[in-house]
C-alpha cells in the first residue's frame, strides 16, 4: 500500500510524531511525506530521500495550506491509497482527497468546539491521550493508542547522578518556552535550598518573553547553577545531561518530550492536568498542582492550565533533599518507559489500521466535507477560497483585479 502522510518537516514535535509514524509503517508499506510548505518553521525536506517531497507554497494565508495543483500532482504521481494528516489546520485538502476517492486519516492533535465536527470528514482518526479520544469517541472509527516512543532511540546514558552530591534538573522549552512553563521553572528553581542546578535547552531566545526574568537569569547564569543551551539538537536530544525532567507545562497535544524524558531515565515533574498527568504514577514523577484553568486566545477546545508555583518549588525540593535515591529513582523512570511507552507495543495495531481502512462515502462525511467547504468559505470569503479550489482561476482573478485597478489611475 502507499501511504502519504502530510506534516510538518523539521526538528520539532509535530515532525518527530510523523517520523515515528513513518518508522512503524514503513517495513510494510511504502510511505511518502509531503512537508508542506510555507509553515512558520524551517522546513527540511531532506533532498536525498526520494520519498520525500517539499510542498509548493500556498497562496492561501492559512496556517497549514497546500497548493491543490501541486498536492495532486503528488498524489497521483506516488499512487496514494490512504493519507495521514498531522495537525492540518486548513481543511480543504480534505474536500480534494474526498474526489480523489483517497482514505483520509488524523492524528489528532488541534481542534477547536468549532472544527470538531469538521473530523467527520476523516475515514478514522487516531487519539494518543485519553483526553483526545474522550472528545472524539463519536467518530465511527476513532481509535485510541497510547502514545509510546523509541525506548531504543531514547535510552539511559547512565542511571546514576549527572554530577556528584548535586541533583541536575533539566527543562526543554523548545520552540515554546512560554506555553511550557520555563518562567515557571526558573522562578522556582531560584527558590530552592541545596545543591541543584538548572539546565534549559530552548530553540529561541528566552529574553524574547520573559523580559522580567533577565535579571534573575542572568544571575543564576553567573552563579553557575543556571546554564542555557539555546540551538536546535536532534534526537535523543539532551536529556543525557540530566537527573530530573522538569515540565510545568500549561497547555500540551500529547506530551512528547514526558515519553522521551522517562525512557532516558528522568523521572519527571508535570502538570497535573491531561493529557501530562497521563503519563506520571507514584512510581517516576511528581505533580504540580494547578491553580486555575482559563482558555487560551485562538480558541483551542481545552483549556490552559496555571500551575501552582510553590507546588512546583514543592516538587524540585523533594528531589534534592532525596538525592540519595536518585539512582533507584531513575531507574523506576526507565522501568516505566520499557513497559508502558514502547512504541512498538501499538505497531501491530497501526499496521492493520492502514492495511483494512477504505474510503467511504457515509452521510457523516458527506455532511462534514459540506461543512468543510462552508467554513473555509466563510473564513477566507469566496475569492481566497476559489485559491483553495480552483488556483489558476484564482491567479487570474488577482491579474485582473490588478489591471483594473491599473486602468482606474489612468486619467487620459
């Protein structure tokens, strides 16, 4: 079978899910990426792999969006059978899809109250939380598969303690560092008794947010218990160069870096709030307690979480005044890991999901590639939409509109 999976291509979550997916399925299918183009981050498209292609920029001012006459080309030269969109937030790929009589398939990640009925348009959908599935359970074939990861890839260098008498917390605040709590654990971790230091591993620049912590980083900086890696690392990343996972973060998909952190052998602190306090038992973390719940601006269907900042402080402590018990620690983390995030306990399952889907034409499809089309309608307006629909018209509307526009400021 030929598998296309749409997504993101470069070194960030979203990629690495795609990457894990294709790892899974490619010893029994053929597997081919779009990376689309245009996206917010650096795409790689890896030239040298001829499976996979770099998408043409859309003109379509949506997060996500694909060129149709290149997405086609695509599809029809590679002979897709069944497609895997990661985290497409512009819909009318779909609609194409729906008349190339390709089966469609999401790993479900984003979704607001009102693109949730949206997913009907899908032949299944994959959920790798329970929070995800509890809002997608309608869905004739919504399957729920806990996530796991390569416990291979990501493996202990050492279970005993990165320095002597000092316990190393180590936080990765990617290209997030706001949503995923880093003011939160640098204010705590100045807040602490005893030997600790506090490594952050960021792919932007923390000043960019936290103008009010320049000063108390730059001194935990200066004092040696703060250092600051800032660069994009790829997998197994950094996770080697600590003791404790610290993770206090405000609002999560799945949770990626909890898995990878636990199979390196970091127990963890998060958020006790799904879908992160999925993955912690009294065995390999602590939780944060929350302090409130609040939504966040572009209407994302779950809320945002504020973690309580002295439970945080709280939890840091216990794992310095227990140094000790670091090693038996970590190595409960890694225990874990082996026997619940192996990602190859759901390869048989997703294997057999791609190889028995087929597209249909059920009234809940028709009606949500209906609504789809309504939708893109009424957010981008009919003429941005003939772009999604019909490009070349689209181009031709714009020269025109520039000629007229032209002969308008011409006074004879």
């Amino acid at each position: 079978m030929n598998i296309g999976i749409i997504t993101t291509w470069s070194e960030r979550g979203a990629s690495y899910v795609s990457r894990q997916y294709r790892m899974l399925l490619s010893p029994d299918h053929n597997v081919f990426i779009y990376a689309r183009g245009g996206e917010s981050f650096e795409t790689d498209s890896s030239g040298d792999d001829k499976f996979v292609t770099e998408g043409k920029r859309s003109l379509v001012p949506v997060a996500t969006a694909i060129d149709h006459t290149d997405f086609v080309k695509w599809v029809k030269a590679n002979k897709i059978d069944i497609i895997l969109f990661n985290e497409q937030h512009w819909w009318m790929p779909l609609v194409w899809c729906n008349d190339l009589s390709v089966a469609t398939g999401a790993y479900v990640d984003y979704y607001t109250e009102e693109t949730i009925p949206l997913f009907g348009a899908y032949d299944f959908l994959i959920c790798h939380t329970k929070r995800h599935y509890s809002a997608f359970d309608w869905h004739p074939k919504s399957f729920y598969l806990p996530w796991g990861t390569n416990i291979d890839l990501y493996s202990p260098q050492t279970i005993t303690p990165v320095k002597n008498s000092v316990i190393t917390f180590f936080h990765s605040a990617g290209m997030s560092p706001l949503r995923k709590g880093c003011d939160l654990v640098v204010q705590a971790f100045a807040q602490l008794s005893g030997p600790a230091k506090l490594i952050i591993h960021t792919q932007t620049p923390l000043h960019n947010g936290f103008q009010h912590l320049q000063t108390l980083i730059s001194q935990l900086v200066a004092s040696g218990r703060l250092t600051i890696i800032e660069k994009t690392v790829p997998a197994p990343g950094l996770y080697h160069l600590g003791d404790v996972y610290v993770y206090p973060s405000r609002l999560d998909g799945i949770g990626l870096t909890l898995a990878e952190a636990l199979a390196c052998g970091l127990p963890v602190i998060a958020s006790d709030n799904p879908p992160m306090n999925e993955f912690i038992d009294k065995t390999n973390g602590k939780l944060i307690k929350i302090d409130r719940l609040y939504a966040r601006a572009d209407g994302y269907y779950w809320p945002q979480c504020h973690p309580n900042l002295n439970s945080l402080k709280g939890c840091m402590q216990y794992y310095v005044d227990n140094f000790h018990s670091i090693a038996e620690l970590k190595n409960n983390a890694r225990q874990y890991a082996v026997k619940n995030l192996d990602m190859m306990h759901n390869k048989d399952s997703i294997v057999n999901l791609f190889s028995t889907i087929k597209t249909d034409i059920s009234k809940l499809k028709k009606k949500s590639v209906n609504e789809i089309i309504s939708f893109e309608n009424n957010r981008l307006g009919l003429r941005q939409a003939l772009s999604a629909k019909y490009p070349h018209i689209y181009l031709l509307l714009c020269h025109v509109s520039e000629f007229v526009k032209m002969l308008s400021r011409y006074k004879p």
